[in-house]
C-alpha cells in the first residue's frame, strides 16, 4: 500500500525566472494544503524574480529555502523538500523515482526552450526531460508577451509531444476584486489538469448570474 509521502504522489515545482512568482509561491501553497509531496526546484533568475515581485525574504540556500517555505506553508514533516541546481541524486532527476507531474510556473522562455531541445543542463531541465521520455504529465505556464515565432514553434514542438501548455492568463468572467483572484484563476486550472480537487476560482456555467 502507498504512503501519501512516496514519490509516486508527489509534484514537481519548478519556479524559473519569468514574471509571475506569485503564481508558484500560490500553487506551491495549495499543493502543500492538498496534502500532496512537493519536490521544489527555484533557478537563480527565479530568486531575483522572488525579490522583485514579492516581499519574501526568501533564502537562496535549499535547506534554508526549504525549512523557510515548510513554516511558511505549514508543510507537514518531509512534505516539501527543495532542491540545488545541480542535485542530480534529487529524485526528479531519474524516471525510476516515479514522480508523476511536474509543473514549470512560471516558466520562463529560456526554460521553454531548453526543455524543447533537451538541454538538460540543471536539474530543471532533466526533471522536465524525464516527464517527456517516461510520458509523464509535464505543465508549462509561461509568462510572457509577445511571443514571438521561436517561442510559438517551441510551445507547439512541445504541445505534440503532450506537455500542457497553461499560459498565465487569467480570465475575468469571475469578476475579480483584487490581484489574488487573477492569481487564484490561473492556479486552478493548473491544479484541474493536476487532477487535485480545488474551489479557488468559479467553473463556467455553475456561477452566480
């Protein structure tokens, strides 16, 4: 019988240097409150954005990082554990671990294209490389505009081979009331396609009038 803390129920986070920290640090939240395992990876350029958009003092060492976003979180024991660059023991670096998703947010456009070429040349991008090659569920959310045609035709390379394309693009048929509610938007559709029950944002059609 599996353990909710065993791989095999965890998500892959990845937080990379597009604008839009609030969307992973949001996701992150819901991810932990869902009771699932996060395996959290955050690039240099992502620490910066962290910075910028945000009022976190955020650690930039992982074991700082990790014990600083478990309080904040309330993560249960073990349930978030965050990892370097270049931590190739990570389990999301080897498709035997067995984690099932990973999700990119906000996932830069560099990102976007190292995964569309295999690049693999930090843990991100193996981690993104071993969800294509084991067939695994892979959600980008990109962040950015305009597009131009090499980002477009990377999206598109990528979409044929089944990662999900989630732009972080809110929608406001919700009637939003503050910055929140766009983030909230965008969450939630990421964790539909995750499978993980959420009430952040209404559904079309089931909404007050």
């Amino acid at each position: 019988m599996t353990r909710p803390t065993e791989p095999r129920h965890a998500v892959a986070l990845a937080m990379t240097g597009a604008s839009g920290a609030p969307y992973g640090l949001r996701l992150l939240e819901c991810l932990i409150r869902a009771g699932r395992p996060v395996y959290l990876m955050v690039s240099a350029p992502a620490q910066v954005v962290l910075a910028t958009e945000t009022d976190l003092q955020v650690p930039g060492r992982p074991e700082a990082m990790e014990a600083f976003l478990a309080e904040r979180y309330a993560a249960a024991p073990g349930q978030l554990r965050v990892f370097g660059r270049e931590q190739w023991t990570a389990p999301v670096a080897s498709g035997s671990a067995g984690v099932p998703a990973m999700v990119v947010c906000p996932c830069s456009t560099g990102t976007l294209s190292a995964i569309a070429t295999g690049a693999s040349n930090n843990l991100i991008e193996r981690a993104a490389d071993v969800m294509l090659k084991e067939g695994r569920r892979l959600i980008l959310v990109p962040r950015e505009t305009p597009l131009s045609a090499i980002h477009l035709e990377h999206m598109l390379k990528l979409a044929r081979l089944g990662v999900t394309i989630l732009p972080a693009s809110p929608g406001f048929y919700h009637h939003p009331q503050r910055v929140e509610d766009l983030v909230d938007f965008v969450v939630a559709r990421i964790l539909d396609q995750l499978g993980i029950e959420q009430a952040l944002a209404p559904r079309w059609g089931y909404g007050s009038e």
